[in-house]
C-alpha cells in the first residue's frame, strides 16, 4: 500500500519504496551483448560512470565503463576488448590512470566481480544496484578518486534521500569486501541513518 519501506531484515521505515535503476545506454547494451556471447558461462556486472552525475554536484566531464567479471575470466575479458580497439585497463592502479587514461573519451575498466554483488536486471543488462553503488565508491579510492571527500558525502546524502536504500543488503556487500566496520563508521559520521534509519521500525 506504499505506507512502508523495507529497507532490511526486519527494519521498515515510512514512505512508498522507490527503487533505483540506473541508465542502460545503447552502446552499454552492445558491450553486454558482446561479452555474453564471447563468455556465455561468466557472471558479470556492468556500467558506466555517467549515473554518478545524478549525485554529484560537480560533473566530470569524461565517464568510463566499469566491467565487473568473475577473476578467472578478467585477463581474457581484458585481451577480447583489447583485440576490438577499446581502451581498455584491467584493475589499474593510480599511477596507470594518471599517466595513460585517455582524456577525450571513455575507457573500459576491468575488475573482478566479487561473490554475491548485488547487482540487477535492468533492460537486458545485469548491471549496478544502489547499495553495490555506494559501497563501491566507498571501496575503490582508486578508480572513483573523483567521488572521494565532500563529494562522496553529496553521493550519498542524495541517494538516501532520492531511493529506497536496503541496509541489510548493502552492509552485507560490504562485509564481502571486508570493509564492513569502517563502512559503518562512515555512515554514522555523517549520520546517514539520522533521518531515516534512526527511525526504522524493528518489526
């Protein structure tokens, strides 16, 4: 009836769910496509940067795809998209994209896509959810350095107050990337569940 948000196991809060669903652009879809069809048994997760726009208050002017493989397939996903001319770079490091990220137009960036993400079916693609979103940023200082600081707590402030986030699913994720105590801590510094997570029911 839309009186109330589940947003974990047994937590509810007031107000009609609104669930996230990030952009799926055509070229997004081609890449999918493309990957499926080379490597039809490989799990994967994909998307491209432009969606943090929604978020942020200052807007890059370059985005870049972010290809997330099971870890026995990244070196092959990385030769595949190589052989087809895209600028491609496989768990880059700060010095590797400073240096030889390309500045005019969008790269692909490979990584291994860590076990139970929770990720979504969203116009033919398994793609990004929002809880795998924020802890992602969170995570990965390196390839999101333009989400860090004061940035990152705009990204998160707006996320909360736009959709529906389930903080059961989304500290579990952080427990798989063993940054669960620290991502808590990060919430609570800024008081993420102030407004509404304080006020969550425990039904």
């Amino acid at each position: 009836m839309g009186v109330l948000t589940r947003i974990g196991r047994g937590k509810f809060i007031l107000g009609e769910t609104k669930v996230y669903y990030p952009e799926v652009s055509t070229k997004l879809k081609t890449v999918y496509k493309k990957l499926k069809k080379e490597f039809p048994y490989a799990d994967n997760c994909i998307w491209n940067t432009s969606i943090l726009n929604e978020f942020m208050k200052h807007q890059p002017g370059v985005f870049n795809f972010i290809i997330e493989v099971e870890k026995d397939v990244t070196q092959s996903v990385f030769y595949y998209l190589k052989e087809l001319k895209y600028p491609v770079f496989i768990e880059p490091t700060s010095d590797i994209l400073d240096k030889y990220l390309p500045i005019d137009k969008e790269a692909f960036i490979i990584k291994s896509l860590v076990s139970e993400s929770p990720t979504q079916f969203v116009n033919g693609i398994t793609t990004i959810s929002i809880e795998k979103l924020l802890v992602d940023i969170f995570c990965d200082e390196i390839i999101f350095s333009a989400q860090q600081g004061a940035e990152m707590r705009t990204i998160f402030s707006e996320a909360f107050s736009k959709y529906t986030v389930n903080q059961s699913k989304m500290l579990r994720y952080a427990n798989r990337r063993r940054k669960k105590e620290v991502f808590q801590d990060y919430l609570s510094s800024f008081q993420i569940y102030g407004s509404n997570y304080d006020k969550a029911a425990n039904l």
